[in-house]
C-alpha cells in the first residue's frame, strides 16, 4: 500500500503540528442546546437512550441531558437517562444545565441519588455588560447568585462547570471577577462562551489564553471548557482555535443543530480532531450517530454537508473520477481515499462512489456498470454515458441499470 505521507506535501504542518497538553474532551450538548433549535422536535426517551448510547460508542466524555429546571417531562428524561448510564455502566459522564439559583439545582440533587452517578452542575450566568444592561443586573448581584447557587452545589457534593454566558463580548474585570468567585466556591472548570457567534478565531484564542492565566493563577487542573456558536458560520474553526489556545473540552451538537443558526457540530469537531492527530477515537459510528439525531429530532442532513452528507465522497466529474478509479484499479483504497479527498472516506466508515451524469466520461460509466455486476461493452458504455450527458443530475444505480439492459 503507498504511504499517503509520502505523496502529499501538507502546508498545513508548516511551523509543527500542535499538540493539546493532557486529554482533549467532548461534551455533546445535542439533548439541552440543540433542542433550542426552531427546527428541532422532542425525541422521545427511547430516542434520546440511542443518541446517549451512541455519543459513549464514538469516545465523547459527557453529555448534557437537560434543563431540570424545566421541570415536567424534560426533568423526567434527565433522570431516566442518568440512570440508562449508570445501569449499563457506560463511560460517558452526564451534566445538566441550571440557572445560577439554588431551585435550579435543587432537583440534581435528587437526581444524582436516585441515578447513583455524580451529575456535574453546568451553572450559567451572563457575563456581558449588553445582558447586564438589558436585564438591569449589578455585578454584585451576579456575585450573590453566584455564592448561593454554587455553595448549595458544594454543600451536596455535586460537580460544577461555571458558565459564562456571552463570554466573548464580556469585560475582562467582570470575567476575573466571576471566574474567582467560582473558583473559589468549588467549580472544577469554567465554561467560555460565544453565545451569539461573535468571536473570530483570534477573539477565540484570546479569551480563552485569559481565562486560563485566571484558573492557572489559582490551580492549574481547573478545566476550561468553550461552547461555540455559529452565527457568523465560524463555530467549528473557533473551537479549534481554543484547543490551541488551551482548552480542555469542547461542546458541541450533532450535525450543529442548536439555537437560532446552531452550536459547533460535534461531527466534524471530532473528524477534524482526528485529522490533526489530536484524538485517536473509532469514528466508524459517526454516520449512525448523525442519522439518528437527525431522526430523532425531525432534521434532514444536507446533501452537501461535509464529511457525512450524502455528496461528501461522489463525484461525477470525469477528471476526477479518472483518478480515483485508476487508484481503486491499483487495489489502493488510501489512495482512492485520499486523491480527490481531504478527508479518507473510510475514517467515518464510508467509501468513494464514482457517478455518470453530465460532466462524467467513458471511465465513469464503465466503472459504475461493472459496480453493478454488468459488463461493460462498450456499446453499454456509450449508452449510459450519453444518458448521463444529457441528465440534469447524476444518474442514480436503477437507471444505469435500465439503460445497460435496453
């Protein structure tokens, strides 16, 4: 088999790869943020356990299972899925979003003890002067909610990750401030939000190595978690920008669904995490897992979307498909995967599909048909090869099929 190494020359390690210090971790917030999309509908328990179960099976650390504060059927699904984890002992740790007020958490308590797994309070509270403005806050009053919510979670013995809501638009003195009371009461790490989508990859990079110098000036094994949107279509670059900044866990959702244009898709995180050596989890599951969120919460997957739409490893193109065939007849797969790809198809455990359609040429089609168990004469070739010419779209197996057998 060729060394794929050997055959491309990757800008991308221009200056050295860099490495994350210690384990990088995930937290899948697809059952809390992404139910918050306009979109998106309730799955129902059984729903939600498959989505859990297949979170655990593609290596993601924690998963946020609700607002209990919610109260009804939302808190009833918290319990029942925390305690899914702990009676089929799987590895992923489970969280919960609350308000910074003690009737919030309250219910975790219970929660915990029932479930027989700690169940890490995840405490928000914006931190922007816009949201302070708009809702009439005073930092003192942050402050006070702060020492009431996270002292009661100290109290119980319950985990906390302290939120900043709207981080990236927050004043540096409003986050030492907060982020040291937290510290202080307990939290073992601190959330860095984008909540709007309004950080760039630099803006990213910069409050994040700020937050860390505040957490390492107190106890460097606090973790600093980043939750990432994507207003401005930048979700996924800025969390990779905050692991190399010095994050420790990244949140993010299944195929990005989240509130308003959606959160950092947990898929293609976990892909390009893999890419750069970061992470070395068995992503074969991925597509299942997208499949099954997509099911779930009432959401078609874009033919286009990267890696894990139905387009991602297609092509119609006759140069192209030129290639990748002469690699498939060279009994290459890592070739075929990697010569038209940036992405091997069998990371995710798909494979390349060769097409005829407009733009295709005789090998397309001479390929397809010998896919399909027939013999490519070439009177068949020309024949599904002009059909394909004259299509709008590709040709889909059924109509090669027809065409071949006329």
């Amino acid at each position: 088999m060729t060394r794929i190494a050997e055959l491309i020359h990757d800008w991308n390690l221009t200056g050295g790869r860099f490495r994350p210090v210690g384990s990088l971790q995930f937290d899948d917030e697809t059952l809390r943020d992404g139910l918050q999309s306009p979109a998106a509908s309730d799955p129902t328990l059984d729903q939600k356990i498959e989505l859990v179960e297949l979170m655990d099976r593609i290596g993601i650390h924690t998963a946020n299972l609700g607002l209990p504060g919610a109260g009804g059927r939302p808190r009833e699904d918290i319990l029942r899925l925390a305690q899914h984890i702990a009676s089929r002992k799987l590895r992923i740790g489970a969280n919960v979003a609350c308000r910074t007020v003690v009737s919030d958490i309250e219910p975790v308590v219970d929660m915990s003890q029932k479930a027989g797994i700690p169940i890490e309070v995840c405490a928000f509270i914006g931190s922007s002067y816009i949201r302070q403005y708009a809702e009439d806050w005073t930092l003192d009053r942050m402050l006070q909610n702060t020492q009431e919510a996270l002292s009661f979670a100290q109290k119980h013995s319950l985990p906390v990750m302290y939120v900043t809501e709207d981080t990236t638009r927050a004043r540096p003195k409003t986050l030492e401030t907060l982020y040291t009371a937290a510290i202080e009461l307990g939290a073992r790490r601190l959330c860095v939000c984008d909540t709007v989508g309004h950080a760039t990859p630099h803006g990213a990079r910069a409050v994040l190595r700020f937050v860390r110098k505040i957490a390492d000036r107190h106890d460097p094994t606090i973790g600093i978690d980043w939750h990432g949107h994507r207003d401005r279509g930048l979700a996924l670059v800025n969390s990779l920008a905050a692991v190399e900044a010095g994050a420790t866990r990244i949140h993010g959702t299944a195929l990005g669904v989240g509130e308003r244009t959606g959160n950092t898709p947990m898929d293609l995180l976990l892909v390009n995490c893999r890419l750069e050596g970061w992470i070395d989890n068995d992503l074969k599951d991925l597509p299942r897992y997208i499949q099954t969120a997509a099911k779930a919460l009432d959401l078609r997957i874009p033919h286009n979307y990267p890696v894990l739409g139905h387009d991602a490893f297609e092509t119609g193109t006759g140069v192209h498909a030129a290639a990748v065939i002469k690699a498939f007849r060279k009994g290459d797969i890592e070739l075929a995967d990697s010569v038209y790809s940036g992405v091997p198809a069998h990371l995710v455990g798909l494979e390349q599909r060769i097409a005829v359609g407009p733009m295709a040429g005789k090998s397309n089609a001479a390929f397809v048909l010998e896919r399909l168990g027939i013999e490519p004469t070439e009177d068949r070739v020309l024949r599904v090869l002009n059909a394909g010419k004259t299509s709008k779209r590709l040709l889909t197996d059924e109509q090669v099929r027809e065409i071949a057998t006329q």
